[in-house]
C-alpha cells in the first residue's frame, strides 16, 4: 500500500532498463541456398543451443539469382537487437546493394540501427561473426573476428 498521498505508480520501483541483445548477422549472397546453407552451417558450429541472431538475405524475392534490397532490409530488421547488425555479402551488387542502404538516410536501414559490412569471406566470416556474437562479443569484437576471416591463411 502506497504512503498517504501517493499512489500505487508513484511508489512502484522504477523498471531496469533492459540490456540490449547480441549483435545480429546477415548473410547477402546472390543465392538464396548459398546464404540459407552458410547461415545453417555457421549455427551448426556455434556449438551451444542458443546463437545470436542470424538471417540470410539471399537472391531475388522471385527466387531467381540476385540481389534485393528489400530482403536485406527485412533481414537487418530481423536480427537486430539493439547491439549493431554485422552484415557479409558474397560479391559485387549484394556489396553495392548494401552500401547503398548504408548511404539512403531515407530509405534505408531503421533509423538508429548500427549496420556494418564485414570485409571478410562469405563463409568463413559469417562462421566468425556467428561464433564472436553467440559468445556475447560486441561489434568491434565481431567485426575482428571477421577480419581475422580475412586474413587466415591455409597453408
């Protein structure tokens, strides 16, 4: 019961702010099935029942093979839980595409999202960033992890 003159809001503990989540990846491929399997392969080596938010952005909204700004829009959307979206694309358009995005202040990326391409590997980096992310690292962790991606050397 609230002290005299006071309501019930008036003395109700003021709610915690909540943390944000992990940072989100989003893999742009020019195929829907390349983006689709390198998502389901970097969760699969995450190694524990609970990775960060992941999204493939793959092909046209037709199927065919391209890339859309739509779906790469949504799939931003998806993934991100306040702590930045680190975003892999396999090659030319899906780079200019999201570049692009990252340069409309209008139209493209929610306004306030932290969106970040990753110069790194398409499956190597997407592999990195998921495992970084599903650890808890924030972006500048994720985004190392990439650039290690980049520079690993195999043999």
């Amino acid at each position: 019961m609230a002290p005299e003159g006071e309501t019930e809001e008036d003395t109700a503990p003021e709610a915690e702010p909540q943390p944000a989540g992990r940072v989100g990846v989003v893999l742009v491929s020019h195929s829907r099935e390349v983006a689709a399997a390198t998502a389901a392969l970097a969760e699969a080596l995450v190694g524990t029942g609970d990775p960060a938010p992941v999204a493939a952005a793959g092909g046209l909204p037709d199927g065919g093979v391209g890339t859309s700004a739509e779906l790469v829009r949504r799939a931003v959307k998806d993934v991100d839980r306040g702590s930045g979206v680190v975003v892999l694309c396999d090659m030319g358009s899906a780079v200019l595409t999201v570049k692009a995005l990252l340069a409309d202040r209008e139209g493209g990326f929610p306004a306030g999202a932290d969106v970040r391409i990753a110069d790194a590997p398409f499956v190597e980096g997407a592999v990195t960033a998921l495992v970084t992310a599903s650890a808890g690292g924030d972006m500048a962790a994720v985004l190392a992890a990439t650039d290690d991606a980049r520079t690993y050397r195999k043999l």
